[in-house]
C-alpha cells in the first residue's frame, strides 16, 4: 500500500530482508547478512543493493575468522583499519561505496575499532603510543558520527600535542560537524598555518574544506600540493574569517619565519620555488601578519608593505583583491 507516495513493507515483501541483512553486516554477522542475500537473490537476482550486499558480507566473512585471532586492544583496532583501507580500495572498484551495505560496513569496523582503540589506550603503560592512539580513536567517532566525543577525544590529545597541524585540522572538521562554525573555521586557520603538508585531506569533509579544495584546483591548476593553497584562498574568500589574537612571541616567531623564508626565497630560480611550497607558505605568513596590522596593532607603514610584498608574490592572485578592498571601504 502507498501511504504519502512511500512504500511499505507489505508492497516490498524483499525489503524487511534486505535491511535485517544491512542490520547484520553492521553488527559484524557477515555469515548470516550473506546468507540471507543469497536467499533473496533467488527470489529476484536484480533487486537493488543486493549484489553490493553480497560483496560487502562476502569480503568481511573472509577476514572474520582472523579478526577473531586477535585479542581486545590496539592489534585488533590496526588490523580492522588496515582492512577497511583494503574495503575502501575494493568498493570503489566494485561501485559500491554509495551502497547502503558499504556505509553498514563502515559503522562496523569504526565502532568496533574504536572500542579496542579505547581499550589500547586505556591500558597502555608508555605514553609513547598514546598520541597515535588518541588519533586513530577520534577518527573513529568522526568516521560514525560520534561529533562529541571525537572533539572530547582530540581536544584531550591537544593538551599534550599542541603543536600538531593533523589534530588541530581534525578538531576543525569536529567542531564543523558538531556545529560549533566559529570554532572549527579557527582550527583549520591555524593547521594551515603550522604545517599545511601534515594535515589528511581526505578525513575533511566539511563544506568550508570542500570548497577551497575546489577553489584551489579551479585557480592553482598543476600546483604541487593543493593544501599548501588552501589557507591563502581561505583567506581571499572569507572563509577562514575567524582569527586569534596574537601574542608577542607569536608575532616575533612569524616574523623570524618570514626573514629565513624570504632568504631561502631570494637564493632560488623561478623554476625551483614553482616545484616547492616556499610562495604559498610565504604569503600565509604574510597574511597573518597583514590581518595583525590591520586589526590588532594597526600600522599603516607595515600594512603598505607587506601588501606590496603579497602583490609581487602573485600580481595575479593580490593585485584586483587588493583594489576591490580599497572600493568596498
């Protein structure tokens, strides 16, 4: 029967089946899920999903028994993270990463993962892994939706690892998911700043990444490493709008940064600074020390000349964007 233009069970007599068969592969009972696949391919062999159901159960059923050999901790968690590296490889290869089984799978390995992660670092004796662990376990919580604790878990590991471009750009992404903007647009403005080269651009999936990634392959085609534009077009097209204040030190510290680069800068020919990072890393430097000037310590002589600096780094990129400020104001 239609109710609302929606099916019920009763016209899909196949659909209850299916989705117990979604429930058990999410539970981590592979021999069941394809069992009852197979059943249902008997009935109707080209009903949806259920030859990407069959691959998903049939794959893990054949690591299931040596899943078992490993016992609670750390070992268990890598060898299920190792195998669904191997999943995602295979899905992609078999269309099935937008399949309703392949995102059953995945609530199964990274729930599971992460409690044995939980376990690994619950009883870890040497502190020495324990970075790693925390990682690991709040990629887990970002990878089934587990915003809070995946904030509760990073955030932990800050106070250790303050210095960590990978972690601070991970806690962007979960405060994003979780909804707290501000908060998450000010995390990935400073990754960007600390090492845009450590950070994974495949665990960021928010809108603001997304499209700088975009933005950064639409205007910096061919370019080496598109993280390392990401932060100079965060700031171009107000996304990273969010700012930090300063201290001292921190000024100094960039300044001392911008004075080696622009040495290493002068000593390279133009086709040895277009095959490394220097340009894009010196301009976000510059840029935070332009956003000092203009907002926190206003100083028009250093705001005049870092702007002139930023226009012969890329005329193409500074010259129109500086002209439209000066009409807007």
């Amino acid at each position: 029967m239609d109710h609302d233009g929606q099916l019920t069970f009763s016209d899909d007599p196949l659909l209850p089946r299916i989705n117990e068969a979604y429930q058990l592969i999410e539970d981590g009972d592979f021999s069941e899920a394809a069992h009852i696949i197979d059943e249902l391919m008997n009935i109707n062999p080209d009903y949806p999903g259920l030859t990407e159901g069959y691959r998903t159960a049939k794959f893990w059923n054949n690591r299931k028994e040596e899943i078992e050999t490993y016992i609670k901790g750390k070992k268990k968690a890598d060898y299920l993270m190792r195998q669904w590296s191997e999943f995602q490889r295979y899905a992609v290869e078999k269309h099935l990463s937008d399949s309703s089984a392949y995102r059953a799978a995945q609530k199964y390995v990274f729930y599971a993962a992460s409690e044995h992660y939980k376990i690994a670092f619950q009883q870890q004796e040497s502190t020495a892994d324990n970075f790693d662990l925390l990682l690991n376990l709040g990629i887990c919580f970002l990878k089934i939706g587990e915003y809070g604790k995946a904030i509760e878990t990073f955030e932990y590991a800050r106070i250790s690892y303050k210095t960590s471009a990978k972690l601070l750009a991970l806690l962007g992404e979960a405060y994003f998911q979780h909804n707290e903007i501000p908060r998450s647009l000010l995390y990935f403005r400073e990754a960007f700043l600390l090492n845009p080269s450590e950070i994974e651009l495949d665990l960021l999936h928010s809108k603001p990444m997304n499209r700088l990634i975009e933005i950064v392959h639409e205007r910096k085609m061919g370019c080496p490493d598109v993280r390392e534009w990401i932060p100079i077009f965060g700031y171009l097209e107000d996304l990273f709008y969010v700012k930090r204040q300063l201290n001292s030190q921190q000024v100094e510290s960039i300044k001392r940064e911008i004075y080696t680069m622009e040495k290493s800068y002068q000593t390279m020919s133009s086709e040895h600074r277009e095959s490394t990072n220097i340009v894009p890393r010196l301009i976000n430097k510059y840029l935070w020390m332009l956003d000092y000037f203009e907002e926190q310590n206003y100083d028009f002589e250093s705001i005049a000349e870092i702007r002139n600096r930023l226009i012969k780094l890329d005329k193409n990129l500074f010259e129109g964007f500086f002209k439209q400020r000066e009409k807007k104001k």
